[in-house]
C-alpha cells in the first residue's frame, strides 16, 4: 500500500526536507582536503543535532546488521552506502553524501555529489548528467503519470550521454520510515507501474556509472563499488506529488542549467 499524506502530514515532511537538505548544503560547504571521512559523518552529525532532528539512518538495520554512520559518504567508484572511516579527502576525489534526518517522526531524504577542487572532465559530465536526470524524473513525477515515467526520463538522459544505470538500487517512497512503497527504479523494467497521485512522498535517486552498470559490496558488507572501479555519482530529492508541478522538499540549490549537459 502506498502512503498517501495528508497536509499537516505535508507540512511535517516539508521540515524533514528542509533540515536534510540544509545539512547536506553545510556539510558539502564544509569538506575539503585533509578532513577525514569520519570528521565529515561527525560535522553532520552536530549540524543534525543543533537542527533539532536525527539521523535517520544512524542504527538502520538491514539483515540484523546495523548502519554505524551518521550519513552515507561514498568516494570515487563508491556508489552508495559508504561507512566514515580515517580515510582523507584529497583534490581531485568526487564525494557523494546521503543524508537522511528524521524530523517529529517524518523523514527527509537528499543526496549529490561533491568535488573536491578539480576532476577529469568526464567526471565533471558524469555528475552533470546525474544531476540533470534527477531533474528530468522529479518533472514526470505528474499526477495521473506512473513510476516509470520517471524511470524514462532518468534512464533516457543518462544513457544518451554514454553513462550505465546501476540497477541494484532504486528510489523510493518515503515518510515516516526511509523506506515506503512505492520503489522507483531509474531504469524502465517489465510490467506496470503504480499510478502517481497528489499527496505521495518519493525520494527520486539516480546512480550513475561511468563505466558498467554492475556493482559489488565491500567487505565491510554496506560500501558498494562499481566493478570496474571507474567513478560513480549520487543526487537525490524528496519530493511531493500535489496536483500540479511536483515539490521538491529537500531544495536548497538551483536546478542545472538545460544547457549543461547534452
């Protein structure tokens, strides 16, 4: 069953997003080379605390195995779910940052992708196209549209632009837990899709590869890393389903110029 908001729940999910994407906005602001993994999941989590919220994924549990990090921080061919660690940022690494805050019982969820300094100018295409096809999903996500709509729109950018969709991780509606139905792939796959209807709440994600489309865990049994080990990049939005244009609850930033990317 899909989740259907009703305003005053609207209007708590409008504060998770607010605080989520203000963390990531001063927690991207903040890093720089020489900090490490573990003093960025630090600083996010004193800006979460002085926002009155917490981390929503702190204690997550998947398979009886705890999340032990405040936000996710995935470097370089790290696709998502990154745990904090000794390791330094250095020039020339992209970092993508997941955050996830609970707020009076609602979640906000946002993510994108950071570089540090300067990188290669395929990387710099790499998180254009990430980014413009979150954009191209949140403007299909129309009432009287269903899920693959935007699955199009994202796959239809991303794949014009020579990039791989990661297929093992999707979006997802989201409210009072991280995860609601209904699940939104970036990728168009075999069957129907649920409707979209105003009042739905759904965290729009694409992940992009440079390279392949598959992907591995890591030891550690959270980090996922491309195969190839070419580099991978994370933006996301929660967003709101209303009668008209869709709301973006977690914007802080201006949506990427048009012209931006092919």
């Amino acid at each position: 069953m899909i989740p259907i908001k009703t305003l005053d729940e609207l209007d708590a999910m409008r504060e998770a997003g607010r605080v989520a994407g203000t963390v990531l906005a001063e927690a991207s602001a903040w890093m720089k080379p020489g900090v490490t993994t573990r003093e960025i999941d630090e600083y996010a989590a004193s800006r979460i605390k002085a926002h009155g919220a917490k981390s929503a994924f702190l204690g997550y549990e998947v398979s009886g195995r705890k999340y032990p990090c405040h936000i996710c921080i995935s470097m370089n061919d790290e696709v998502v779910h990154g745990l904090a660690s000794k390791r330094k940022v250095k020039e020339g690494d992209i970092v993508s940052l997941d955050c996830g805050v609970r707020v009076d019982g609602f979640i906000g969820d946002t993510a994108r992708t950071v570089i540090i300094g300067e990188c290669s100018e395929e990387t710099q295409k790499l998180i254009d196209v990430t980014q413009q096809s979150l954009y191209d999903g949140i403007s299909h996500a129309l009432p009287g549209n269903r899920v693959k709509d935007i699955s199009c729109a994202v796959q239809n950018r991303v794949e014009a632009n020579g990039f791989s969709i990661v297929r093992e991780f999707v979006g997802h509606g989201v409210g009072r837990t991280v995860h609601e139905e209904p699940q939104i792939p970036n990728f168009v796959s075999a069957g129907e899709t649920p409707e979209l209807r105003p009042g739905m709440t759904i965290a729009i994600e694409p992940m992009v590869n440079a390279g392949g489309m598959k992907v591995k865990f890591l030891s550690d049994g959270w980090t996922v890393v491309t195969r190839d080990g070419r580099p991978s990049a994370h933006f996301e939005h929660t967003i709101a389903v209303t009668e008209g244009e869709p709301e973006i609850l977690t914007c802080l930033e201006l949506k990427p110029s048009a012209s931006a990317v092919a």
